[in-house]
C-alpha cells in the first residue's frame, strides 16, 4: 500500500494526548474541527503567553508511524494520538518534506509549515522521550523526529485509510525547521 493514513486524532482540551477518531474535519484556514489548537492565531499555550496574535502555523500536528516502531525498540509504547498529533501517517517520509509542501488527503490540503519542536511535555508523558525522538544526522546536526505541522489550505474530511499524496513547492526546497 502507499503512503496513507493510519489514524486521525483530536482533542477538544489543552492536554497532551489526544483521541483516535474514526475521522476528523479539516477546516480551511482554522484547522481539526473541534480541536484545542485550531484557529488562525496561535492556541499552542506557550506561543500564545509569547504573543497571542501571531498566526497560528501548527494548525495540524502530523507523525509517520514508523517513528512508533523505532520508540519500541528503545522500550516506549507509543500508539496513535499518545504524543499529541491528528494525523499519523505510514509510507510517507514526513520529515524529508521541504516547507510549503502540500499534503493531499481527498479534498483536504495541508501545507506544511516546520517541524515540531519537542519539549518537556514528551517527558511528563514519558521519562526520556524527549530524548529518543531526537537524533543526529551524519554531519552532527539536531534531527527533531516528532513529527511536522502545517496550516489547512482545503477543509475536507481525513479518516484512517485514506490515500495521502504530496505536492512539492517550486525549487529550490527549503529543509523544514522547528516552528
């Protein structure tokens, strides 16, 4: 099978975790129907005690799966939702994305803005998570693997099984960075 979702999540609580559901409403500009952090002005609480009027750019919080199978092998059961994300994806390489990549998923667009930045709230969830969801690449450089966010460009339903598929912005890419 190619790239797809697995499963959709959300919350309608400033918690950690959030809710599998069989299927969320991307709302255009604003985010999950429903979810804490939707709004075009940031919901993120840490952001907003910043500065409460700048746009929101984590409208929609997306991991790859695959990062659940490497956190077992360093012993954290980690399933859909657990770290906070609405949409865990398989097959697709979320963190080799360039910025302004668009996430199609049916009539639902999500361009994708930066990484997630991990924080302390990974290691309230679970001791050391922090941790092992962040790496070095070859050269020595911070790899952040907690997945990526982005902004909804076109609402539209997303429910687990859904096909995804991506359109890359015109060159040259721009690597993602923590937003």
């Amino acid at each position: 099978m190619s790239a797809h979702v697995l499963a959709v999540s959300r919350s309608d609580r400033h918690g950690f975790s959030k809710q599998p559901s069989a299927g969320i409403t991307l709302l255009t500009g604003l985010g999950v129907e429903g979810d804490a952090h939707a709004g075009e002005t940031v919901k993120h609480r840490s952001r907003v005690a910043v500065d409460p009027t700048q746009p929101n750019l984590r409208q929609v919080h997306l991991v790859h799966a695959e990062l659940f199978d490497e956190l077992k092998a360093k012993g954290f059961d980690i399933a859909p939702g657990d770290i906070g994300e609405n949409i865990t994806t398989l097959q697709i390489d979320l963190l080799g994305l360039p910025t302004g990549a668009v996430i199609g998923i049916g009539t639902a667009r999500i361009e994708i803005t930066g990484l997630r930045n991990p924080c302390i709230q990974l290691d309230r969830f679970r001791p050391g998570l922090t941790a092992a969801v962040l790496g070095r690449d070859a050269e020595g450089r911070l790899v952040r693997k907690a997945g990526i966010m982005g902004i909804v460009r076109a609402g539209g339903l997303v429910k687990p099984g859904d096909a995804i598929h991506v359109s890359l912005p015109a060159e040259p890419h721009r690597p993602l960075d923590k937003v």
